[in-house]
C-alpha cells in the first residue's frame, strides 16, 4: 500500500482544485477525507452563473474562465495537458 501511496503522491500534501461544482464537485468539496487524504482545497471552478460566487468550505466558487490565470499566479502545476475552457460565443446574426 505504501508504494501505491508513492506512485499517487498521497504521502504528501498536494494542492487540488475542483472543476465543476455541480453536485458532485460540492459533495467532494465537503468530503472530510478529502484533506485527510492529503488534498488541500485551493480553489473551484464551474461554468454555471448561479454557482459562481457562491463559498463552500470558505472557497468562493469562480467562473471557468479565471482558472488559467488563478492556476498561473498560484504556480500550481497540472498532472495533464490543459484545454481551452473558454466558452464559446453563440454566432452573430
């Protein structure tokens, strides 16, 4: 178990941000285990209006759009290749 430990990085603390706080990203957000799991909550991101500004466990939810640049200022480092996340504009005319 230890060498799995290892391989995941759960034998440190590790920074973790969530995208999307729907249901799902709102339950693991207040998942006790979460941090005893080593995961520091530093940040979530979601694309939906009525979630945006809303805090849960003292982190305000802030649109998808200012995650690059939240993730750049924090000098958090990502295990994958980031896409863009910009949303789309519906066409004109």
């Amino acid at each position: 178990m230890d060498e799995i430990a290892n391989i995941l990085g759960l034998n440190k603390t590790n920074n973790a941000i969530i995208v999307g706080a729907g249901n799902l990203g709102q339950a693991i957000a207040n998942y006790s285990g979460f941090r005893g799991s080593g995961f520091i909550l530093k940040g979530m991101f979601d694309i939906n209006p009525r979630l945006v500004g809303i805090s849960i466990r003292d982190i305000k939810i802030m649109d998808i759009d200012e995650m690059s640049e939240f993730i750049k200022k924090a000098g958090y480092k990502c295990w994958h290749n980031m896409h863009s996340t910009r949303r789309r504009k519906p066409p004109t005319g």
